[in-house]
C-alpha cells in the first residue's frame, strides 16, 4: 500500500532510517523506463515493470473500492466480498458444483425468509423463527458437505506461490500474491477465474468469522472504539465516518443477492488495476492477460461517491467511560491525498508526532512525561476522499487526557506561529524521502504504489513526482496549514476516561 497514504502511516511513524545522498538522488528514470501499461478493451488497465533480477514476479489486483463505497444496510461489504474472492471458483472449492449451486439457492431461500421475519423486530412470530433457523442450519451444512476448503490458497501454495493476501481500506480493495516467474500463466488464470465466475460460496459462514473479527478489533479494543468514535463524530455525512468492518447488524443481516450485486457494480474490469513487477516480458504479460483477463465482459465504471461532507462550525468532543485506561485522540478534517497542500501537512504532522523526535514525543514522553506513547498522521481514515489528520496520546499513570491536550495544543499554536527552522525541515524531508525510497525496494512494494498511483492519480506515473512534491514543501507552508487546518473551529477531540467496573455496571 502507498506509505504516502495513512494506512502504512502508524506501523511506520517510528522508524528511524539512515539517509544517504545516494538515496536522496535516487534516478527513477530507469525505472520509469522500464514500465509498460496496456489497456484491455474491456478497460482493465495492465502495468506491468520488468526487474530481472531474480527469476520471481509479485502481483497486485487494485479494485478501486472500499468500505466507502458500502451501500445502505450493508456496510462492511466490500470488506465480505474481499473474503469471498479466496472461496474458490466454478472449477476450484467444490466437489459437484451443479449440486452446489442447487444447496446455495436453498440456502438463501431460506435465509431470507430468516431475515424477513427478523426484520419485524418485536412482532416477528418466535415460532417460525425457531423453525426457519432449524432449516437454515440444515442448508448450510448440506451445502458445506460439497465445499473443498481452501482450494485457492491450496493451488497457490503447490505452485510456490508465497504472499497470497488481500486487504479492504475506506479507498481500495487489493489481492496479493508473488510466483516464480515460469508461473506467470497459471497466476493469469486463477486470478482472473475468481472475478470472472465468483461462486460466493460459504458466505453465512464467513459472515461469522467477520463477526468475530468485528468484536475482536474493534469491540475489544478501546482504540479502536475510540477511533471508531471519532470518525463517526468527524464525517456527520461523509461514509468515512462508518468502519470498514462495518455494522453488526448489517454485517449478521448480508445477502448472498446484495454480494453479488456489489460485484458486478464496484468489480467491473475498468475497475481494476493489475500491477506486475518482475523478471516477466510485457508482451507474454499482455498476451495472457487478453486471454485470461479479456473473458471478463466489460461494465460501466462506477461513480465516486458523490456526498460532501460539510464545513464544520465548531469544535466536536465524544468521551467515552470505560475500564480501559485513558486514552486521548484529536482530528482535523483537512484535504484528499492528491491536494496540493496534503505534503505540507504531511510534513506537519511528521514533526508532530512521528517518532522519538517528535515535538509530541519530546515534550509530552521525554521532558515532562505525561505520556507513554503520542503519534500524529495525515490521510485517516483514507485519502482518497477529504479526510483527516489525527493525533494520538496515552497519559502515563497518575496523568490526565487534559494535561496531554494541553500540551498537544500548545505545540500546534508553537507550528501556527513560529516557523520551523531549515535544519528540521531538510530533516523532515530527508526521512520522506527515505521512507518512500525504501518502499520500492521490493517487487511488491513497487507493484502497490504503481497501482496506487494509477488509482489515486489517475496516472501511475505520478509516483516518480513523489520527491518533487516532498521538496517542494517549504516552512512558510507547514506554517500556512497549520493556521488553514488545524483550528478549533474544524477539529474533533475523543477520549476515554478511565471508570472502575462498578461504575461501568459490569
């Protein structure tokens, strides 16, 4: 995933990376060079970079959606469909798949007519609930007798595939996966078979482990409670104010009919972004992906989401009281990733809050320890949209979320009014450029940030302008966004206030 954008941000605020000049004057026209892209009639655009430096090609499949893009009632979808798309095919994850495809149709039948009697809330008959959960029960359980468990994952790993993975963020929706390169084929086929023919077989089973993975990272996390708390209180209309993993109730209430729909809508191959690094020749990569990639039927290219969220008037607060111990976080909404200003304020929030010597971590964690831990971000929850840029404090024992807010202000005033000096700008700079840098250094890590930036900019070439942007950015700016964005007016404080068990009820 892009480490210009959020996602990567907080696993990688604390590293400390040795610059060289070398780095720093990294030529990337070899490496631009070395790209080819080709668009198939059905729109699905190809990249493809060759690195024969070792007999291997890492793949990424970039569909340009994500929880963002969850309709009404379904929240969390694009999440479920990600798990879907490892179920298997018409040929692959079953052992007769007419019969199969018959206990499916059972399956949501009877599912519906669940789900209906369960929608009536208290006027629903308790008695043909019991009775259509036992027939349920039934169905899915003919139905399993006929899945072969992780056939994908299985084929995949027979042939030497290693990083077969896939992750759904507010923007995006990606699928991993790196072969030896004389696999390059077999890549082609199973990777476009499970969006040309998904079966969305085990789906109600899914469903539960999803669930379980809701309580796990987001119920059971206080930060995660917290941070879902924000955001809810950030975005009053924007869908980035709704968690990826989506609601229970909507998550418990998934249709088989809406999973399907979701595909053909978000999963059209205009789409879609195929990445390819590796010791592969870009006329064998565009031949098979015709083959392969061209059976699937084009389909319109969906809308970005249309809703704005509105200027906010004034300063929002959400506290939370819980067992767990306090925790303060604070957000502003400040442009989408692309905006000329997101490298400014990304250099603000990188002298922040971004490790050890951070003005967060020097003043809160070293000088006056009120804080464990403090961090800062740009682009929560994405970027493709408006979005936000966040910072986090854990009071240290017998400190207080208002003594860390205290000082978590004071050190964004110090940014509005004073300008930094050149020395820790070039610093700021220097560790930017050196973090992106290292992000290419692997077939993988170029594959994601070429399809990112194809998605997100709508040429990937825009990835090799990464350094002008980053030093283009002069103190004047960091000072001009920290007095455009980082105000009272536009900000949104939550917490958690420490409660005993008896005070909490539990």
């Amino acid at each position: 995933m892009s480490k210009r954008f959020a996602w990567l941000i907080l696993a990688s605020a604390s590293l400390a990376l040795a610059v060289t000049p070398a780095l720093c004057g990294f030529d990337f026209s070899r490496l631009e060079e070395s790209i080819t892209e080709h668009t198939l009639d059905n729109g699905l655009k190809i990249i493809i970079m060759e690195r024969h430096d070792a007999p291997v090609a890492s793949f990424i499949t970039w569909a340009n959606v994500g929880g963002v893009d969850d309709p009404k009632e379904y929240t969390g979808l694009a999440h479920m469909f990600e798990h879907m798309a490892f179920k298997g095919t018409m040929t692959l994850g079953t052992k007769d798949i007419n019969k199969e495809l018959e206990l499916i149709a059972a399956e949501d039948e009877v599912f519906l007519a669940l789900r209906a009697e369960r929608k009536k809330g208290r006027l629903a008959d308790s008695t043909r609930i019991d009775s259509l959960t036992k027939a349920y029960d039934a169905a899915l359980a003919a139905s399993y007798e006929l899945v072969d468990p992780n056939a994908f994952s299985r084929a995949v790993e027979q042939e030497g595939g290693v990083g077969l993975n896939a992750g759904t963020a507010k923007d995006f929706t990606m699928y991993t996966a790196s072969f030896p390169a004389n696999r390059l084929e077999l890549w082609m086929a199973l990777e476009s078979e499970r969006f040309l023919n998904p079966v969305l077989r085990e789906m109600y089973k899914e469903r539960d482990v999803i669930t379980e993975e809701r309580r796990q990272v987001l119920e059971a996390s206080p930060f995660g409670r917290l941070l879902d708390a924000l955001t809810s209180a950030a975005f009053v209309a924007h869908p980035y104010g709704i968690s990826v993993i989506g609601h229970m109730s909507d998550i418990l209430n998934y249709t088989r009919e809406a999973a399907q729909a979701y595909y053909e809508k978000y999963y059209s191959p205009a789409n879609l972004t195929v990445a390819i690094v590796g010791d592969v020749k870009p006329k064998d990569v565009i031949k098979l992906a015709e083959q392969y990639w061209g059976r699937i039927p084009r389909r319109p290219v969906p809308d970005r989401i249309a809703t704005i969220e509105p200027e906010q008037k004034g300063e929002r607060r959400v506290i939370l009281e819980d067992p767990a111990q306090p925790l303060y976080t604070v957000a502003w909404h400040i442009p989408e990733g692309t905006h000329p200003d997101f490298p400014a304020i990304n250099a603000l929030t990188q002298h922040l809050g971004w490790g050890r010597t951070s003005l967060l971590y020097k003043n809160l964690v070293k000088e006056k320890k009120i804080a464990i831990q403090s961090g800062a971000f740009a682009g929560y929850p994405g970027a493709k949209y408006p979005c936000l840029a966040l910072v986090y404090a854990i009071p240290a024992a017998e400190h207080s979320n208002e003594e860390c807010e205290e000082q978590v202000f004071a050190e964004v005033k110090r940014l509005q009014d004073e300008l930094i000096s050149e020395s820790e700008l070039e610093k700021i700079k220097a560790r930017s450029k050196a973090q992106f840098i290292f992000g290419l250094s692997s077939n993988t890590g170029l594959a994601m940030e070429l399809a990112a930036s194809q998605t997100y900019y709508g040429d990937w070439r825009e990835l090799f302008h990464e350094l002008d942007r980053i030093n283009a950015v002069t103190a004047e700016d960091i000072q001009r966004v920290a007095r455009t964005y980082f105000t009272k007016l536009n900000r949104t404080v939550a917490m958690i206030n420490t409660i005993n068990n008896e005070e909490s009820g539990e």
